[in-house]
C-alpha cells in the first residue's frame, strides 16, 4: 500500500469511524452510469453491459469518471450485485432496455443443482479494476467494494429477471423455504469470498445493497434480509475485523433499527421515505447514516431540489452523515442538477 495512502485522512472513513464532519461527505448510489456522457462513451465501447463489468481498463475509467468531474469524497467500483450469480455458474446476460436475464432458479429440484462454491477466479477482473483505480485515486478519496444482500440477489435468481414485486421469490420462500435457504447459504459464503478479495485489492469500505428489503413481512424480513446479511458481516470481520460495512436494507423502514443491531452495519443507507426523528433517535445515535435525497427531486432541480437538500442537512447533519440519494441516479438526471446538488451541500456547516 503507498505510504500516502496510509497517511491521508479521509472524511468518508472518519465518518464511518465515529468522526461527524463539518460539511458532510458525499457522493451518489450509481454515480457511474448513463447520465454522464463520458460513461455512454465508454459503455459502446466496450459493448456488453457485463463486458464493461470484467474489462479492469474500462470499469477502472468508469469508475473515476464521476470523481473526475465532480470531485465525490467517494469511488465505488464499477460492477454489479449480479456478478456472484455468474461467479456461481448461472447464465446472466444485460438485454438493452430491459434489465438482466438469469436461468431462473423457479423449483426446489433446479435449485438443487446450484453449485454451492463459486468460482471466484471469474471475478479477477473486478479486483484487478480495483487495484487500477486504488492507483490513480486521491488518497483522500475513499474506495466502496460492494455486493447485494442475499435477499435481492435471489430475487433476480429465482425469477430469471426484475419483477415488480419480486413475487416468485417471495413464494419459493413460503413454499419450500428449505430449498430456497439453499440459494441464500450460497450467496452468503461466496459473497464473504468476494468482498475478502475486494478489501485485499484496495476497497476501504463495503457496501451491502438490499433493493428489494422492503417487499418482506417482519418475519420474512429477520429471516432473509437480516439473518443473511448478518452472517456476511460477521465473516467479513472474522479476517478482517475492523472492516467498516454499509447496509442498505431499502423500505425497512420501523425495522431499520433491528437491523442495525443485529448485523452490526457500521453505517445505513436510507431510502427518502425515511421519518427523521426516529432515525436520529433509534439509528444515528449508533451509527453513520447515508442518504437520503429522493433521485426525481434531483431530476426536478430549481427550488424544489435546494429546498428537499436542506430538509436532508436540517434532519441529519447534526450526527454522522454521509450525504448521497435515497436510491440510484436516474439516466434523465442532468448534470447541472448535480453540481447544484454538491455545490449546496459543500457549503453546509454544521
Ligand atoms: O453505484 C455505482 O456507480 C456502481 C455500479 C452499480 C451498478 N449496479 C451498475 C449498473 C451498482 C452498485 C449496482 C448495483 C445493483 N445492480 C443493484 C442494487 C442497487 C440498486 O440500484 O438497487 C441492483 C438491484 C442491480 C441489478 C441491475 N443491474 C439491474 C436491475 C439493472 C438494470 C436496470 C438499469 O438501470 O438499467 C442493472 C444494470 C446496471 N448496473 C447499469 C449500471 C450502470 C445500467 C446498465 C447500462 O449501462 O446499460
């Protein structure tokens, strides 16, 4: 590791270290993608979606592409939660204009034919773009190494595609719960492997995307969101004990607070639904909070965007805050939006 590196401070990991700062940092869920120019540039170059993904050079550029422009206190890296899946020997292809495509995994006797062990030397490429963008970064700037909860990755898994609902998920858990716990067990072991490997190739931080939390009962939600993600955490940290995780459990709402206590998440992403007293009170006075702009009102921009930043700063910039979307950033949003967005939030001082 350069000494530099070592020695630099950055605002990110001081927030997630228990450190507030004084103008929040921040940067965006999805910051690489299709409303920058220069990201659509290099996405026809490289031609598929998963090309992009495992081509180190490209999803190395990618990834700096929005620190280059707007400075963000944090890169992370270009991939997707769907690389373990293909990492497990699960057909995954990206169609244009319609999301991904697995083999769906929709009955116990497929679902036991799934590998349990990955075979982690397919993402070698996502740890080289790794150590190329640990090269060029600003030592100040943190690197976020990701992958998706077990919940949300079996979504996509068991119906072969996003679904509004994630209903043929939901029902394989009620109706062969032992079966589909074999999907999750797999995604769980692996997903240690992998973000092992990312923190070994330069990531300083993990960030756990749970997209399709909010869909599950209380007890569904114990069972498949935070029981997994739980496990994830604890075997992260039994090699690397002090590493510093992000959870984004989105629309967990009330149960957010269980699920900080049972995973022991060094921070939380919360979605723009979110009720601010019962999160400064249950949630930031235990750990860092991320978020939590609504990704239209960024599309909106003029007053309506300054106005719901400052309802963001009022609610959360007194304790621990890593400011950032309550989701991704949408292909429409313009630029210019963005820049107003970070221009308003640098010059908070609180
Ligand atoms: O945040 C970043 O900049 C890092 C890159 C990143 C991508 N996907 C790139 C991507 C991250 C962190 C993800 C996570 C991801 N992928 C999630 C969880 C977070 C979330 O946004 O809810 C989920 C559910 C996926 C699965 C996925 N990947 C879907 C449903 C789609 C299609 C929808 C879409 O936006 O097109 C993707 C494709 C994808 N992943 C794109 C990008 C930039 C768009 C593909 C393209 O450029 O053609």
């Amino acid at each position: 590791m350069p000494q530099e590196t070592e020695a630099a401070v950055k605002p990110f990991l001081e927030v997630l270290s228990g450190r507030k700062q004084p103008s929040p940092p921040i940067w965006m869920m999805r910051q690489a993608g299709r409303y920058l120019p220069e990201y659509r540039e290099v996405r026809a170059k490289a031609g598929g979606f998963l090309d992009l993904c495992f081509t180190p050079e490209f999803a190395a550029e990618v990834t700096l592409q929005p620190i280059r422009r707007f400075a963000f206190d944090a890169a992370i890296i270009f991939s997707d939660i769907l690389v373990v899946p293909y990492a497990l020997g699960r057909a995954v292809r990206f169609e244009v204009g319609e999301g991904p495509r697995l083999d769906p995994l929709d009955t116990p006797e497929k679902i036991a034919t799934l590998e349990p062990r990955a075979d982690l030397g397919k993402l070698e490429p996502v740890f080289e773009a790794l150590r190329l963008v640990r090269r060029e970064l600003d030592p100040k700037i943190a690197l976020i190494g990701f992958c998706g909860a077990p919940w949300t990755v079996a979504t996509y898994m068991v119906a072969g595609q996003g679904t509004p609902d994630q209903a043929p998920a939901r029902l394989m858990a009620y109706r062969h719960p032992e079966a589909f716990a074999g999907i999750i067990d797999a995604l769980v072991d692996n997903s240690i492997d992998y973000l092992l490997g990312q923190l070994a190739a330069g990531a300083d931080v993990l960030q756990i995307f749970d997209t399709w939390a909010g869909v599950l009962p209380p007890r569904e939600f114990l069972r498949w969101s935070v029981e997994p993600t739980s496990r994830i955490v604890e075997g992260v940290r039994a090699k690397v004990p002090d590493a510093k995780i992000i959870g984004f459990p989105r629309g967990a709402g009330a149960l957010l607070p269980a699920y900080v206590d049972a995973t022991g998440v060094n921070a939380v992403s919360i979605d723009w639904a979110a009720e601010p007293t019962m999160i400064r009170e249950k949630v930031q006075k235990r750990v860092a909070v991320q978020g939590n702009l609504d990704p239209l009102v960024l599309i909106a921009g003029g007053a309506a965007l300054d106005r719901a930043i400052d309802d963001v700063l009022a609610s959360y910039a007194g304790g621990r805050l890593i400011f950032n979307l309550g989701h991704g950033i949408q292909p429409e949003t313009p630029i210019a939006h963005v820049e107003q967005m970070i221009r308003r939030v640098r010059a908070y001082r609180g």
